[in-house]
C-alpha cells in the first residue's frame, strides 16, 4: 500500500486512529496480535551440524572420501588419517565462513529498540518501541530514533538523516502536508514519510504509524539479506570442475590397468593395490588443504594493509573482480558536508582542506569576514575538538567560519543571540538578531533565491552599497555555476539596528553578502585509485541514493564517468524491463537515487554478462547488494554492523584505494595457486605415466604402491605449499582481469601440465632402466630378482622426487628465469627442496625405513645419476624461458 500519495485524513481513516487520541489499549492488543511485534526477524539458521555436512557437497570431496576408505581398506592406514584430516579442516574452515557471513540478519535483529514516545489514550507517554503497532501515533523530536515507517501527519522545520537507508549525506527535509502522486516515487523523495532507523536532527513532528518489524523498509532489506543466495566463487567452481576431471580420470585409470593386467596375467591383488594406489595419485590430496593455507597467509597478508577477510575464497575472487560498484557516499566521498568555495563582489574562492587556527593566520576581505561571522552566528550546531553536535550543513558552515579563522564559542560570547526566526522548510531562511556592542545585528541564512529578493543593498569591498540588477545578475551566475558542479548553495545576508526589533521585522530591507557553495567532497586518493584501476582493466562504477546531478559530478571529478547519459535515476530503471536493463546495464557509470532492491538488480544485471562484481558500501542499505556481489566490501570506521556482517571483506580504514590494493594481491594469490596446481598435477602425471607406460608394455613395475603414496602425499605437498606463498609479481596489474569462465588449465596450462608429467615419468623410467641395467637386467626380461628391483626402483623413486623437488623451481615464473627473480627469494621453496631431499634419503638410509619402502642405499655414481636426471626437466624449462622473452620483445 503506498501511503505517501494519500492524505493525512485518508491515513488516520484507513488506520482507524484519531491522532489526538491515539490508539485504545484494546486496539494496541488486537493489532499487536495481527501484526506482530516491531521487530526484524531472521528465518531459521541451519545448525552447525547442517553447514558440516553442506561443506561435503563437492566433487573433489566425494573423490578424497573414497580415497580415504580404499587406502583404509588396503591397510594404509597413516595415508588414510592424512587425507581425511585435509577433507575434516577444510570443511571446519567452511563451516567458520558461513557463521560469519550469516550474522548479517542477526546483526539486523540486535539493533537498537530505544524507547519511543507516542500518544495513546489521549497522553503521551514513552514506551518500547518493540510495542508499536499500525495507527500509533509517534511524537519525533530533534535526537530522536525513528522506531517504524511513519505518514508524517504534522511537521514543523523537520529535518531527517537518512543516509543508513538512502546513501544521502544530507539531511531530508520533511513535509506532513505533501500529497505525493508519483507512486514509484524513490524512498529518498518522500517528503512525507520517515522510516526505521533514521534519525530527526532537527524540528518536531508527529507521524502514523504505517508498517511495523518485517513490513517496514529496513524489514525489507531483512528479507532481502535472508533471501540472497550465495554464490560460489571462481576458485570454488575451478575447483569442483577439478575434482569432477580428476574423478574420471582416478576411475579410468585403475580400470584400464585392471583390465590390461588381467590380459597380461600378473597378479591380481598386487595389480589392484597398484592401480588403488595411482587412483590416488591421480588426485593431488592435499590440494584442498594447499589452498586453505595459500588463502590463510593470504589473509594475513591483506590484513596489514587494511584489508580485511572474512571468507577465504573472498581472497582469489578479488583477483577476478573486473566491475568495483562503489557507494558514494563515506566511499567515494568523506561523508561530511563541506564548503568548497565561496562567492562574493571581491570574486571567487576555493576554500582550502586545512583548518586555520585563527583569524591571525588568515587574509580576509571585510566581505569574507562578515559573510563566515553572519553563517557562524546563525547557526545551531557546533564544533568541539573531534565532537560534532547538529544538522550536517550546519556544522559545515561551522568548519567553513573556522578555516576562516573564527570559533564559534568566542563569536558567541561576543555576539550573544537575543532573538530568532528559526528555519522554516517553507521560508527556507533562518535569521538570528545578536547583540553588537551597543547595538544589535541581525544575520541571514538561507536559500538564494529566498535571500537575494529580501536584499535593498549589497556588500561591496566593506561598503554598503544599493543592490542593482549587475549586482543580482553576478550572484545568480555565480550560483548557477556552482549548480552546475552540484553544490548546494546557500546565502548570507544581515542588517544593523539599533535596538530589538519583532521577528517578523528582521527579514526585510537587508544587506547580501555572498554565497557559499557546499558538497560531500572525494576522498583525496580515490581518483588515482580509480585510474590505476582501469589500467588493470576494472570498471569503477558509482551506485548511490544522492540526486543524480549530485552523482554525476562526484564521478566526473573522479574519471569514473564522462557525460551525463552514463548516469541513470532509480525511477528510470523502474522504466526498464528486465531483459532491456540487463542489456543496457554496461552502458552507465552512475546510479543515482537507487533504493536496496535496484542495488541488488544492478549487481545482477551486471553478473548476467559474466562480470565478477565487487560492491563497496556502509549503510544499512547496501547489505542486501553487498551479499548478493561476488565480493561485498564494507567500510571499517563508518560502516554499520549489518553491511559488515553481510559483506566478504572489511577495509579497516575506509579507503577506496585499499579495494585496489586487495585485487592486486588476490590477482597475485590465484597465480600462485595456479602455480601450485599445475605442479601437483605434473607430479601426479609423471607418476601415472611411470607405472601405466610399465604396465602396457609388460615391464616390471618401477614403483611400490607405498612408494607412490609417499611421493604423491608427502614429497610433493611442501613445494607446492612454497610455490603457493611465492613473492607478489609486481607486473601483475599489467594484465587484464582473468574470465571468469577461464579454468585452470587455461593459457597453455595444460599443456604444461602434459609436458611437465610426460617429461617427469620418462625420467623415472630411464632411471628404472639404468638401475636394472647396472645389476645385468633389461626390461623386458622374466624372473628379476627382488635384490635387482630393489635397487632399480630405488633409482627410480629418487628421479621421481627429485625431479618433481628441482621442478618446483623453475615453475615460480612462465618466462622469467629463477636467476631474474631471485634464487634465494622464495626461502620457503628453497627449505622446501632440501627438506624434500633430505627425507628421501632418510627413507633409503635409515635400515628399518629402507625395509619398509623396499629400497636400498646407493653408491655415490648412481646418486650423481640421480641427480642429472633430476635436473632435467628444471634445465629444460628454464631453457623454454629464454624463446618466450625473446618472442615478447
């Protein structure tokens, strides 16, 4: 039901409540009985034990846990306790992650509920405003919590912050007589209305009560927050479309060596142990729990500088993230009204961002002085050290007199205020007559066009001097030109005289001053953010509930946009269908005067052309968008706990410039998963390939199940682990942001892939050739004794080792040489390929460990064979580097 285009007589009649009344204590408890308590509910939140197991619907999970009960079932138990362990953290960790992220209906639930003043039975009283009901009757005063969605039925000056629910930084003036026709009219236009948790800065009111807890704006924004799916990330869906591959790949291979063994008549059991065993190779394990370490130390990282994470998989999306929304409000701007030039007969001036301490410290004309002192004096807010009292534009003024170097309290003990016309939304002037000396002043604030006709002379160089049409001409242009940037402007004027005068006398035959112009100014820093942004081919796009020309010059100071087509109004969205929206999406930079619901829709439209959506925001109203972006980002210092709850990471000092920062190290982050994906995968290849290639040819097999699982659970985890936490590529700006459709094996991955893990098991093989060789054996010979195999698999399971450990290295980087970056630079990789080492030969020295892998020591030719054979695939891919340079330049 739409209230705001009905008047007060049809809202106290459909309602059923004379509001000089109010409701009766029976009415109160029939219409709590329906309507409910004035609350926000939250739908029913699924149990730990339900996330636990939600956490388990994944491919790649279903792959390990059938790992877990085949290695079980054959007796490796320790290989069993190790692969469940990675299944058990990881959904620990994703369990964590969604309790965190579904705080946000909570955090809507533990709002405040102050007391509320209404009137009931005829006398007003102060009650929980838990207990409104539709038709009570609500008496608003400066200060007080706005407790439901309210028809204005009498106003007087009423001023209501609303920039929790809007994104407006300026308060909205309400008027209870307004009839608004427009239906789709936006939440910021009802002059009329007052809505949940805003805030009357200033005037009195009273006002209906219309909806209550879930039926009020800010219970639709519940709903909305409740109802938004969570999407999965681009690393979750790469991710699950691996363990789905590698799944069918686990399950071809055994069957195929099944299949071939039983043809060729080797021994059943041992072939299934084997074929199990490269089932298992097959699947990198520890690659869930590589990436839950690689995003944790990556949340380190980010929270130094400021960024800060709360779901994991938020860390590489970030790297994806090609569209930033941003609110303007406390995002892109300071959220704080300020006065940014000034205008009178002396010209135009900037107003400088520093405070000056006094009036010593600055040169005034006499016009610039009496123009700050008649703003400072009538005015009701005020500054002290970092404490801020009144309405927003107000307490600019103040800081606007203060740079001037004049301080309210010290203007005031001079000046004392005797008398007052207080603002009027309808005069849209506020006049103050104050004591000077002897005689007495009256100041002047207000709308131009209010002031400039009440005006017989004008200030001139400290000279009073009569108005003409030149003077008013020059002040129109010039606020015209402070319109077109989208300042609000307002003028100051005064009169002497020489003794106290009736208010309704100060307002005429007065003295213009000047004008000042006014705005929400950028943050300093954002619009280099912004460009550095589109070099790495991200799109900066402002959502807001300001006015459109208000939005507009805000992003065209900041290069966000360029022309005012890119900018479109809530109202012209509400025009638009679904499929034209969505297809016209791409073409603005600005949204203004949006309400929650077009903020979630604009999101969408622009996911439905598969861009990965970062939303930025603080107020209460961006929640529901922040949840729904791919990566919902809300502000530290101003933001509201309901968007920190909804969002997936938190800048700890509201800097737009920090959004950037965290794209470059999640850009950075996903590379090195990458890098430790395909270098798992390489391994697991070679060690395929080793015992597949035997086994099709009829050859003896070079490695023990035991051996593979040590290889592929053990050797390889901890360079991929070093690769995973490689050092930030400083170029990685440079490039244009990932599709995100693209899949691991993207860019030649997979080729890599394939030649890394052809190279590798070919290696072992030879290595498995030379060790039969040296004690008088070929391969495809019968009846080899166990002491002959023994010391070829030996050889082999160290090349395989130490080819996939030297490997690692060389896959820091596609075309810089381990020399260019560093070879000391990654420590932890280089810990990692000598622990890799020194536990393989810990395994074939130490006699009880030796007995149990079923290998031997070495003499030290073959351990320099070893080694040239291990070298190999690193030598060969550094070599590789040098034609990629060369065709890059």
């Amino acid at each position: 039901m739409m209230w705001h285009n009905k008047t007060t007589q049809q809202v106290e009649d459909e309602l059923g409540v004379d509001p000089s009344a109010g409701l009766s204590p029976q009415q109160v408890a029939a219409r709590l009985e329906k309507y409910g308590k004035n609350k926000i509910e939250g739908t029913k939140k699924k149990s730990l034990v339900a996330m636990f197991f939600a956490q388990m619907q994944d491919a790649l999970i279903y792959v390990l846990l059938a790992a877990t009960v085949i290695t079980f079932i054959i007796g490796e138990y320790t290989d069993s306790i190790i692969i469940l362990s990675v299944v058990l953290v990881n959904a620990i960790i994703g369990v964590v992650q969604e309790y965190k992220a579904e705080q946000a209906i909570e955090a809507l639930q533990k709002m405040a509920n102050p007391k509320t003043m209404v009137r009931r039975e005829g006398a007003n009283q102060e009650i929980d405003s838990e207990e409104l009901v539709p038709g009570d009757v609500v008496i608003i005063d400066a200060g007080r919590f706005i407790p439901a969605d309210l028809r204005l039925i009498e106003s007087s000056n009423l001023q209501i912050e609303e920039s929790a629910l809007t994104g407006e930084s300026v308060a909205a003036n309400k008027d209870a007589s307004v009839v608004i026709d427009n239906e789709d009219i936006n939440i910021g236009d009802r002059a009329n209305m007052a809505f949940r948790s805003t805030t009357a800065t200033y005037g009195r009111g009273e006002g209906v009560v219309i909806a209550t807890g879930m039926q009020t704006e800010m219970g639709k924004i519940a709903s909305i927050l409740d109802s938004a799916d969570d999407t999965e990330t681009p690393l979750q869906r790469r991710l699950d479309e691996l363990g789905k591959v590698l799944g069918l790949m686990a399950v071809g291979v055994s069957v195929l060596i099944l299949v071939i063994s039983v043809f060729q008549g080797r021994d059943t059991f041992d072939m299934f142990l084997i074929a199990i065993s490269l089932a298992v190779a097959a699947i990198p394990e520890g690659l869930a729990a590589i990436v839950a370490i690689v995003l944790a130390l990556g949340v380190t990282r980010m929270s130094k500088i400021n960024a800060i994470i709360k779901k994991l998989p938020a860390v590489e999306t970030l790297g994806s993230v090609n569209i930033i929304c941003s609110d303007k409000t406390g995002t892109l701007t300071q959220n704080r009204m300020t006065v940014v030039e000034h205008f009178t007969l002396m010209g135009n001036k900037t107003i400088p961002e520093n405070i000056i301490k006094s009036e010593a410290d600055v040169e005034l004309s006499a016009d610039e002085h009496l123009m700050a002192r008649s703003f400072l004096l009538c005015n009701d807010a005020s500054i002290e050290g970092e404490e801020e009292t009144g309405d927003p534009t107000e307490i600019a003024l103040v800081a606007y007199a203060q740079k001037m170097g004049l301080i309210k309290s010290k203007a005031e003990a001079q000046c004392p205020r005797i008398d007052e016309q207080p603002f009027d939304s309808e005069r849209k002037l506020m006049s103050t007559l104050n004591q000077m000396d002897t005689a007495y002043r009256v100041n002047i604030k207000g709308a131009m066009d209010r002031v400039l006709p009440l005006c017989t002379h004008v200030l001139d160089n400290g000279k009073e001097v009569a108005i003409t049409e030149a003077h008013k001409v020059a002040f129109i242009e010039a606020s015209t030109a402070m319109g077109e940037k989208a300042l609000r402007v307002l003028a100051a004027a005064y009169k002497n005289v020489d003794e106290v005068i009736d208010p309704k006398e100060m307002e005429k035959s007065l003295v213009f001053v000047g004008i000042v112009g006014m705005m929400d100014p950028p943050r300093e820093e954002v619009k280099d953010s912004i460009a550095e942004a589109k070099k790495a081919g991200i799109t900066a796009v402002m959502i807001t509930g300001d006015h459109p020309d208000t939005a507009f010059a805000i992003a065209k100071q900041l290069d966000m946009a360029s022309e005012r087509a890119q900018a479109i109004s809530g109202s012209e969205i509400n025009q638009m269908s679904e499929e034209v929206f969505n297809r016209e999406v791409l073409n603005y930079r600005v949204f203004a005067r949006v309400s929650p619901e077009h903020k979630v829709r604009i999101v969408k439209a622009l996911q439905s052309h598969g861009n990965i959506v970062s939303m930025t925001g603080d107020g209460v109203n961006d929640a529901p968008a922040l949840k729904v972006a791919d990566i919902g980002v809300a502000m530290g210092i101003t933001g509201t706990d309901v968007s920190k709850s909804a969002s997936d990471m938190i800048l700890a000092d509201d800097n737009f410039t920090t959004i950037v920062h965290a794209i470059e190290e999640g850009r950075n982050i996903y590379k090195n998963i990458k890098k430790s994906v395909i270098f798992l995968l390489s391994c697991n290849l070679g060690e395929v390939i080793t015992i597949l290639v035997a086994i099709i040819f009829a050859w003896p097999l070079p490695l023990l199940a035991t051996q593979i699982l040590w290889i592929n659970l053990i050797t390889d985890s901890f360079p991929a682990i070093a690769l995973g936490v490689d050092t930030p590529d400083k170029e990685v700006m440079n490039d244009k942001p990932r599709d995100p459709t693209e899949s691991f094996f993207a860019g030649g991955a997979g080729f890599r892939v394939m030649l890394g893990g052809v190279l590798i098991g070919a290696l072992a093989l030879v290595a498995f050739y030379i060790g039969l060789s040296e004690e008088g054996y070929h391969l495809g010979q019968d009846n080899i004794p166990e002491s002959a195999l023994a010391h070829a698999r030996t050889m082999t399971f160290l090349v395989l080792a130490g080819s996939q450990l030297f490997y690692s290295l060389a896959l820091r980087h596609e075309s810089k040489s381990i020399f260019q970056l560093g070879l000391f630079s990654n420590p932890y990789l280089i810990a990692a390929v000598v622990f890799g080492f020194a536990l393989q030969i810990i395994i074939i020295s130490v006699p009880f460990l030796a007995d149990a892998f079923k290998v031997q020591p070495l003499e030290m030719q073959d351990w320099l064979i070893v080694l040239g054979l291990s070298l190999i695939p690193f030598v060969l891919k550094e070599f590789s580097k040098l034609f990629i340079r060369y065709e890059k330049i």
